[in-house]
C-alpha cells in the first residue's frame, strides 16, 4: 500500500477564468468564413514576396559578381493586411494598450486609440502548450471594457489543428494566433457570425475584486505519495 502525506499550498481565493465555450460546429463555420477572408494577404504574399533564405544566403549573392535585375514593382498589399494581426506578441501588445483605454461616456465618441481596437481574437490552441496562449482570456476581458458592451472584442478558440489552413491562408510558416481589427473590409459576415454565437469572455474575479468583499484564504491540501526511501551503501 503506497504511503502518502497531505501537502498544503496557497491557491488564489477568486475563481478561474474559462475559455469562451463554443460548439465544435460553430468552431467550423468561423474557421470556414476565416480562411477565405485571409486567402488573398497568402495569394499576394506567394507572388510578390520572395521568401528569406537567411543572412549567408544574402551576403554571399551580395559579394558575388552577378549583376542585379530591375524587378517589377509589386501592387500594394490588400487593405486587409491594415487590419490583420498576426502572433502573439503583437497581438498581446495590441490588448494590453486597448486595457489602457477607457470607454467614451458619450454615445457616439470615439475612445482614444479606437482605430486599434480588435473585433475578434482567433487563437490556435491545439498542437501547443496552454503557457502559450493561457493569457489570452484574461487580456481580452480587460480590452473588451474599452468598448460598447455590444461591440466587445471576442476570443475565439479552435480546439481542433487548424494551423496549417491558416498558415496557407495567409502565407506563412506557421498561424498560432490571429488578431481582427475593427472595420476589416469583407468581414461584417464574420464578426456578426462570432458575435451571434460567441460570448464575451467573463473574468468573474475581476467583479469579486472591485466589489471590495473579503475572500479567505483559499489553501489546498493535496495527497502526495512518500517515496521510498534509499538505503545507503557502506
């Protein structure tokens, strides 16, 4: 019979904050109004962007005797490109300055940094480690405060691999995170779809904090097993 022993550590007395909950088959329709929405920034990407071969690679075409050939200018990127964020450090910067916001106390005003304010997070999460994106929730909650309750900013969670759509969409290696910013031409259908059928997300210790009530300290005790103890040699 394994020996065991209670250990004690301090856990945060609020509660967890959850994920949107959103069904497989909504998961699917947003995915399917997405991919296309993103095919021409990949389209324009695959064209007229040559992809980087590296800094060896550069300067050795760079010492060599080979004379440089006029390219033909590239057309200006779709006016998607303005809208779309992509990784999760830009888009983590991005909620963080929409958190410092506040929300207009007029009908009608504009709130300072407007212009930069998402409509939809798209988030990979599967086929990475939650250290990745566990963030996500919690900092979409605090930018949604900035905007008309309505227009919240919404977090979307594919639960199945979607990377490699989205990485075809768009053009590039690899998709973990996808940011949406307001105003995105062609994509009213969307949003309204992801409004519809995806609530904001809820971070109830938020509410438990600003209501000033005391909340005890939350300890949990936690059965752990006694290893065996070495025998030592003479």
């Amino acid at each position: 019979m394994d020996r065991k022993r209670l250990v004690h550590t301090l856990d945060t007395p609020y509660s967890a904050i959850e994920w949107p909950q959103i069904s497989q088959d909504d998961q699917d329709a947003i995915l399917e109004l997405l991919c296309p929405l993103l095919s021409p920034l990949g389209a324009h990407r695959r064209s007229f962007i040559t992809p980087s071969k590296g800094k060896r690679k550069r300067s050795k075409k760079a010492s060599g005797s080979e004379k440089p050939t006029e390219a033909t200018p590239a057309p200006p990127v779709p006016e998607l490109a303005a809208h779309v964020d992509v990784g999760l450090s830009s888009i983590s910067r991005a909620l963080q300055t929409m958190s410092g916001n506040e929300l207009p106390k007029h009908e009608g005003a504009e709130s300072k940094g407007s212009t930069e304010r998402y409509s939809v997070v798209f988030v990979a999460r599967s086929g990475q480690s939650s250290a990745f994106h566990c963030h996500f929730p919690q900092m979409v909650a605090l930018a949604a405060r900035s905007q008309p309750p309505d227009r919240a900013v919404r977090l979307v969670g594919f639960s199945k691999a979607c990377e490699d759509r989205l990485s075809t969409a768009l053009g590039i290696p690899r998709v973990s995170s996808i940011g949406l910013r307001e105003g995105a031409p062609q994509a009213k259908g969307l949003v309204e779809y992801v409004r519809e059928h995806v609530a904001p997300v809820e971070v109830a210790w938020l509410r438990e904090a600003q209501s000033g009530r005391f909340l005890d300290t939350k300890i949990d005790a936690v059965p752990t097993k006694i290893g065996v103890k070495k025998a030592r040699l003479s």
